[in-house]
C-alpha cells in the first residue's frame, strides 16, 4: 500500500479515536456508564424509564398489525440463524487453529445489553434481544469469513465494494500478479 493510502488510513483511525470520545461524552448525558462490561444508570434515570415503559398487556393486545403480518415472517429466520451459527462456529474451531488464522473473539460480536433498559416490556426485550443476536452473528460471520478471505484470497476486486471489511486494505491490487505472490505469506501473519 503507497504512503498516501497509509496516512489516509491513520487519519481515519484518529477520527475514529475522536468520534468514539465524543460518543462517550454523549453516553454521559444520558446518565449511564459501563462498569466491568456492566450498564449502570443514576437512579432517577431508571424511574424515567420506567415510567416510560409500555405495559406488555396492552402492547400485546393491541399491535400495530403491520407487525402482526410482518412477525411470522421475521422470526422464521431464527432456525435459519441458529443453524448458520452452529456450523461457521464448527467451522471456526476446527478451521482457523489448523491454518493459524487467529481465532475470532464471539463477544465482541454478540452483545445483549438491551436487557437493562427499564422502559422495554419483556416482549419489546425479546425482540431486541433477537435483533442483537441476528445482527450480531452476522457480524460475527463476517469477521470469520473476513479472516478467512485474508488467508486465502487477499486480492481487491476490480470494482469498489460498498462496505470493505476491516481487513480488506490489508489486500493486494486487483490483477497485481507479483505483489500477491510476494506479499500472500506477509499478509496471512495478520498484523495490523
């Protein structure tokens, strides 16, 4: 990669540094912080929660019926899901320690937080619970198949990808024969 693709790099990690910093100066506002991985909101927080929160009898009762029609629908994937997770995680423990592909940490991936948020009613938690756990496995599989991508074909395509992974810029230039023969040893060490 030229000088100039590494220092737009390095700015872009700056920025991110200073997006997350004032993320966290928003968080503040809201009143909660993370204490051992653990949600903590101030006291008069959760009593505006609370009383923010939709009764589960009635939410149940009375549903908007675009989420009627649309809930079947939704939840048929969860099989699907749960069958996708079983075997890329087979696949992730049996795979990445033979090639020495570094393994995938699942809990950076799969967070359920929502849990803690006192103005959810139990079945607005179920679905958020299920939002985390679809999205999450999905990022999850991303990272897997990412890594798997670095090992094996770390080539960039001819035509601009819409949302590159993290380890894409690791890759050799589409139709850079020399360099991917070169580099392919170098670029499966995953350094960053």
């Amino acid at each position: 990669m030229n000088e100039n693709i590494n220092e737009i790099v390095n700015r872009i990690k700056a920025l991110e540094s200073q997006l997350e910093a004032e993320l966290d100066v928003a968080r503040e506002n809201i009143r909660y912080r993370l204490v051992n991985k653990k949600v903590q909101f101030e006291r008069d927080v959760i009593e505006q929660h609370r009383r923010l929160k939709i009764n589960l009898f009635r939410y149940a009762l009375f549903p908007k019926w675009q989420h009627v029609l649309t809930a079947p629908f939704i939840y048929a994937l969860l099989p699907l899901l749960l069958l996708l997770d079983v075997f890329a995680s087979l696949y992730h423990a049996v795979c990445f320690p033979l090639l020495c592909i570094p393994k995938v940490r699942r809990s950076d991936y799969l967070i359920f937080d929502r849990g803690h948020l006192a103005y959810l009613n139990l079945l607005e938690m179920v679905n958020c619970a299920y939002c985390s756990y679809g999205t999450g496995l999905l990022s999850y599989l991303t990272e897997i198949v990412a890594r798997t991508e670095q090992y094996w074909c770390p080539i960039k395509h001819a035509h601009r990808i819409l949302a590159a992974h993290s380890h894409y810029r690791h890759f050799t230039e589409f139709g850079d024969a020399e360099s991917f023969r070169r580099d392919l040893d170098k670029i499966r060490q995953f350094k960053d």
